[in-house]
C-alpha cells in the first residue's frame, strides 16, 4: 500500500490592505469624506449621520507643485477600536502601511469634546500596535467655517498643547496648505516596517508541499535480471487485467510512458535481460 504523508490543514483568511500614502482618521462624521471629495476626483458617500463610510475610499491628490499621493479616507473610529468595536479592526488594518496620518477633529458645535476624541483616538492607535503612535501626524481642525469654531480650536489647543492646521472644506480654507505639509512629510518619510522593534516579530513558518512519491524504482540484484518496485506501479499492474490484450496494451503503455526502458538502458539493461514487476516477467530488448 501506498504511503500516506502526514499533512498539516490550515483554513485562512487572506486581506487585501489598502496602500495609500496619507491616512486621514478620526471619529465619525468630523469631515474627513468631504475633504477627501475637495481634494480628488473621489466620489465618497457624504452625510450627516455616523458611519457613512463602511468601506476605505481612496483618492489621488496632485499638489499643484506637481507631486502627487494617494490619500485615503478610512472609516470612522470609536473607544475601543483596536478591540474590535464599531467597525474597529476594519478602520485600523488599512492604516498599517500609510506613512502619514491626519487626524481630523471637529471644531463645530456638534457637541462632541475635541480634546476627549483627540485623546481617544492617539490611544486607540497606540493600542493596535504596528507603530501606529510613532508615524507623523498633522493634526487638522476641520469645520472652521462653523460659528464658535475659532474658540473651541483655542482652547482645544490650549488643553493639548497641540498645533493644529484650521481648515474648512466648504471654504476650501488651508486645505491648500494641508495638501503641500503631506507632500513634504513624503519627502522625507520612509515606509514603516509591519511591527514594532519593541514588539516580537510574527512568527514565519514556512509550508512546502512533501516530496512526490516517486512512481518507480529499478533493482538489480543479479546478473541479468532487473526489478521494477514501486507501491504505485505494482497497484496499477494489480489493476490491470493483462490476459487481455487491451490490459497488457494498456500495461505497456503505462511502462512506455514512464519511460521504464530507457531508465533499463540508462542502468545498463542488455538484450535479453529478465524484468520482474511484481508477479510479472518479462524480457527487455532495445
């Protein structure tokens, strides 16, 4: 009988990751869509209700200094994302191989708390890990056309001690400056690696199919005499009925194919030889 390999079964789940440059984050519904539609010909759903992007939209951004990117609108994030909530892991995997991430924060009177998403958000990142806390960030107050904005962005500012870049993609407001400060953070921002160096690698193992079973082998044990082994040629001759003439038709071809005689003539087989396979002889001749 024919020996049976130990196989090792796996089920995977394969993920296409988007590849963009810039990554633009934040809670849902703070703008992030609209200025994606400002700045390239990408046609996002907009609305005023959270989770209005379910999936990542991408969009290619031209400076008009002539460099260009790939900017992409990642699906709003909320407390415990990183664990999986809202649409959680979904928004996060696609960021791993952005080079820069704009947080955008919403200044309206929309009465969410600027600093507490702002907060959120930095924390989230840094809990999913991959080095997502360490990548440059351009901070971005978006909706600064709306009334009170200018004072929740003071104070905002104020609290955090971060700088943030006020725009308005109604306005189009600083959405040129924003576009030209990726640009340059490009410039001089390599590709992240997929983990951190504090962080243990991923494990790698490598599968390989086993080595094929040969079909056959030749023995010779005596002068004269040849003997063909192998547990899949000896069942497909106990398969065959060589009495008829389609049978051993049927058997010399199998031989032919697996190409027996010039492996004989190759070890040495003369004229006139004995070849044994299993209970069947016969003689080998050129």
């Amino acid at each position: 009988m024919p020996k049976t390999a130990n196989l090792e079964s796996k089920r995977l789940i394969l993920e296409l990751k988007l590849l963009a440059d810039v990554g633009l984050v934040g809670f849902p519904s703070v703008g992030k869509s609209t200025l994606l539609s400002v700045v390239s010909s990408a046609k996002p759903e907009i609305a005023d209700y959270p989770f209005t992007t379910i999936i990542p939209n991408l969009g290619v951004v031209r400076v008009k200094d002539g460099r260009s990117f790939v900017l992409a609108d990642l699906p709003g994030i909320i407390e415990g994302a990183h664990q999986g909530k809202g649409l959680g892991l979904q928004f996060l995997r696609h960021i791993e191989r952005c080079r820069i991430i704009v947080h955008v924060i919403d200044m309206s009177e929309s009465g969410r708390d600027p600093v507490s998403d702002y907060k959120i958000i930095q924390k989230e990142l840094k809990e999913y890990g991959f080095g997502l806390d360490k990548r440059p960030v351009i901070v971005v107050a978006s909706k600064m056309d709306e009334e009170g904005a200018i004072d929740r962005l003071k104070e905002f500012e104020k609290k955090t001690k971060v700088k943030c870049l006020p725009i308005s993609a109604l306005t189009e407001e600083g959405v040129e400056e924003l576009l030209y400060r990726c640009a340059d953070l490009l410039d001089k921002t390599p590709a992240f690696p997929l983990f951190d160096k504090d962080e243990e690698e991923l494990e790698n193992k490598v599968y390989t199919l086993p080595e094929e079973e040969k079909e056959f082998e030749i023995k010779h044990p005596t002068n004269n005499t040849w003997v063909i082994t192998g547990d899949k040629i000896i069942k497909f001759y106990r398969m065959t009925n060589i009495s008829t003439d389609d049978g051993m038709m049927k058997l010399l071809t199998r031989l032919r194919k697996l190409k027996v005689d010039d492996k004989l003539e190759e070890l040495g087989a003369k004229d006139g030889d004995l070849v044994y396979l299993d209970d069947f002889t016969f003689e080998y001749f050129r």
